[in-house]
C-alpha cells in the first residue's frame, strides 16, 4: 500500500458517455487530498470504459492506479448488446492498457475495503458493482462511507444512474449505513459555461485538449449541455460546503410505469422532526459559485 497519508478513495465509473466522470477524475487526480486505491468501471461494455479510465490515469501521471472492468449488465434486467463508450474514438492507439482482471468488480471492491477500513466509495454510476459487493460481503460493506450521484429528491422522477440498475441501487440502500446522495435536482446546477470550458482548456494544454475532444462528440451525438454532475462528489470532498445536506431514509421504487427508480423518503410526512436511524444524507442545496471556483483550480 501506498504511503500517501491523504483521504483514500475507491472511484466507481461509467466514464466514456457523458463528461462528469472525466472531469471528476481529473480533479481528484490533480487533488493531493486524496489516495485513489482503484477505479472501477461499470455499464455496458465496461472493459473498453477501463481502457479510457487507464488512458487518463496515464496522462496525469497515475499509471499505478489499479483499474478493473466491473459488472457490465444490471442485475435483473438483460439487455442484448453492449453499447461502446459514446467517446470511445478519444482512446489513443498504440498502447497497452492493463486493465485488472484478477477478480470481478465486487471482489475487487470488497478487497479494497478489506485493506483500508477508512475509504471512501465514490460512486458516478449505476450501483451494479456495489450491490454485487454488498450481497457479496454485507458485514463488510455495510460500515463502509459512500457518497454517490444519483437520484432526484425534489420530485417522482427516475435519474439516469438509479434507472441503469434499480434493483441495484434498492440494495446498496437497504444494506448500507453511511450513504451521500447528490441527486440530480442539485448537480443539475453544475453546468459548465462555453466560457468556462474554454479557460479550462487552454489550446496548449494537451491535456484538455483530449478532454475537449471527448466534450464535443459528447454534444454532438446528445445534444446535451456539458454538466459537471459527477464532479461535484469530489469537489464535494474537498469542501464540504459547497452543499447543504438533509439527513432522511430514502429507497428506490421498483414498479410502476412512470416511477421506476425513482427516489422514495421511508419517513413520515406529518412528522415535525425526521428520525433517521442509518447515516443517510442528501444534497438539497449548492454554492453553484464555489462549486466552479473548485473546478477552476483542479482541473488543469
């Protein structure tokens, strides 16, 4: 293990479709604050998104990083193709990745845990790995501090990251005792100007050039605005706040039409004072200000 005395984290990605999960990354990279002691990717063709992740770790001088290729399928639902990553073309060529491949997503995680009992799970994904891990090792994971994007807690509306694997993230929140949510009410605010990407990816920074590259098929193919959701986890963990957070007990609904994945509160409504007896948390409120001020000193 490393000697670095800083805060150790396990980083769970779907990196290579939307441009959070590089630009939350490349923070926690640049950040001294942190020990990255692995990253594991998660959906759809997830060895192809461990290549990217190693492709990054390499130009930011990590090439020690563990990377595994986690659980590509969610746990109930099969889908019949594996989609490649939409920023896949980025990938430089020519180059050997070493991608883990010793043991599955969920050992690899359980592992992690076993060797530092003060880590911090960072997950940008959907929670297939997770819950694996959970199911896996319940007495072990359950104590374990996480902080996840995903979510919405103001309305009935499923996320992009609890819909990917419901069932997943039902038990991940029944099992766990320490959860952060950050919903999608909240990062939403995370928006990156046109203004802002351009300062953050000056035309001789090489870097940010690959990074810009992967903005732009991004939007071409989506049509989405650059929105920095993942990215708040970490700037989340360098100052906590630049949020507000609510202590409640929430799951995740798995039926219905409409509501499929969507965030549930387990509390009752009438009551005046919320008594929670697991340490979950949600985000209800961002500095958006602060929040970009972090971004504009670690990403580089």
């Amino acid at each position: 293990m490393s000697n670095n005395t800083g805060k150790r984290i396990l980083i769970d990605t779907d990196l290579g479709d939307d441009t959070d999960d590089a630009a939350a990354l490349i923070m926690a990279m640049n950040s001294t604050e942190f020990e990255i002691v692995g990253i594991t990717t998660v959906y759809h063709n997830t060895y192809k998104r461990a290549e990217m992740v190693l492709d990054l770790c390499e130009q930011y001088g990590k090439k020690g990083i563990e990377v595994c290729a986690g659980y590509s399928i969610p746990l109930i639902e099969r889908p019949d193709f594996e989609e490649d990553p939409i920023q896949y073309e980025i990938l430089r060529k020519g180059r050997k990745y070493p991608v883990y491949q010793e043991m599955n997503g969920a050992e690899f995680i359980i592992q992690k845990v076993k060797e530092n009992p003060d880590l911090t799970i960072v997950e940008m994904g959907a929670m297939t790995n997770l819950a694996k891990a959970f199911y896996e090792a319940p007495e072990i994971m359950k104590q374990t501090n996480i902080i996840a994007m995903g979510g919405v807690f103001s309305s009935s509306a499923p996320e992009w990251n609890i819909r990917c694997d419901p069932e997943a993230a039902r038990i991940v929140m029944d099992y766990a005792e320490h959860l952060t949510m950050f919903g999608l009410d909240v990062t939403k605010y995370c928006r990156i100007s046109e203004e802002l990407l351009e300062k953050l990816c000056p035309p001789g920074n090489e870097r940010m050039q690959y990074y810009r590259r992967g903005a732009e098929i991004f939007r071409e193919k989506t049509g989405y605005p650059i929105t920095f959701h993942d990215a708040l986890l970490i700037a989340y963990l360098l100052d906590p706040t630049v949020v507000s957070l609510k202590q409640n007990d929430f799951n995740v609904e798995l039926s219905g039409e409409n509501t499929r994945g969507a965030i549930v509160f387990k509390t009752n409504a009438y009551d005046l004072h919320v008594e929670v007896e697991k340490d979950f948390k949600y985000a209800e409120w961002i500095d958006a200000e602060k929040f970009r001020s972090i971004v504009k000193e670690r990403i580089y």
